[in-house]
C-alpha cells in the first residue's frame, strides 16, 4: 500500500458520494449503509488518508459479517474472511453458490466490467454488529466495496502494481505491518 496524502473527511464523503448516490435507484442499493460507515470510521484516531492498492493489499482486505444480499449461503462469516478467502468460497461454490444467492451473484456480475472506483478502508473495524466478531482486530478493513472487491478479483482484473486508488481511515502504520503482525485484540498495547 502506498500513501499518497492525508485527506479531510469532507473529501472522502464527498468522492463516496458521487461514485455511490444513497438515492440511486435500484432495488440492491446499499449505499446508505457505505456512507454511514464513513462516518463511523470518521471517530477514530488517525485521520484519513488517500492510498493506491496493489492486488495484494485487497486480497488481504477484512470484510465484516455478510449474508449474501438476504441469500441462502453465507459469504463472510460473523469471525470475518478476508477477500481472498470470499472469492474463493465463490469459485469453489459455482453454480450453486450463485443459485442461492440471487441477489449478491447479480452485483459480482455486474462489476466485473465497472470501473475502478475508490475503495473505502479503516484500519480497525467500525462500531458496529456486523464487525462486533472479526477474529483480525487490524489491518486493512472494509468500509465500502466488498463487491466491488470481490467483482474485480473473480474477473482477474485487480492490478499487481500500487495502481487502485482507496481511502484509508485511521493510523496507516496499523495497516502497514508486516503479513502475520496485525493486532487480535488479545495482547496488551
């Protein structure tokens, strides 16, 4: 991951917006629940800060609790799964996977072509139920584009190099650390 700058919160918000309209009508739209985990992330420590991904910063992205759009399969359970571990449960899912989860196999289709768009991260997870159980306690973890994530890595499409650009919110050397550092929760500060 690089860092590009530190950002206020009013640009963050406002890019959020234009890309993902809470008004946009569709019958999936969850772009309400995006913008209210901005404002979550918006209370911790560390401020905000644009960032560029490589293919390997989103594969280790966090995604919180996730039942597939009201589907019939779980995609992330309550303990999390990073997104690595979410488009495998899809691929080796198939067919079936995709007949029980109408809705959700719907949004991976259609973004597989979407643009690049800006990923919205924090560094630990937001106050909230569906975050309350992660069993990783920091690192990169989302915000706002779990579909999007997911869309982008079964179409082959996530670049290796620094080139996806993102919003990261909170202390960026959390998500800096080294592969098998991050934080549980269990261990003293």
């Amino acid at each position: 991951m690089e860092i590009v700058t530190a950002v206020a919160y009013a640009e963050v918000h406002d890019a959020y917006l234009r890309d993902h309209p809470v008004e946009r009508a569709h019958e999936a739209n969850t772009n309400v629940y995006g913008e209210e985990n901005l404002e979550r992330a918006d209370k911790m420590a560390g401020g905000w800060w644009r960032v560029r991904l490589t293919r390997a910063d989103v594969l280790g992205v966090v995604l919180p609790w996730h039942l597939s759009e009201g589907g019939e399969l779980e995609l992330v359970p309550r303990t999390g799964l990073t997104v690595a571990g979410a488009a495998e449960r899809v691929r080796s899912g198939g067919a079936a996977w995709t007949a029980a989860n109408p809705a959700c196999a719907a949004k991976l289709r259609l973004l597989r072509r979407a643009p690049f768009t800006p990923l919205y991260l924090c560094t630990v997870p937001v106050d909230h139920p569906d975050y309350a159980e992660l069993a990783v306690r920091s690192g990169l973890v989302h915000l706002d584009g779990l579909h999007r994530m997911l869309a982008w890595e079964l179409a082959g499409r996530l670049p290796e190099a620094a080139e996806l650009d993102g919003y990261l919110a909170g202390d960026p050397r959390v998500a800096a650390r080294p592969a098998g550092t991050a934080r549980t929760g269990d261990e003293s500060a």
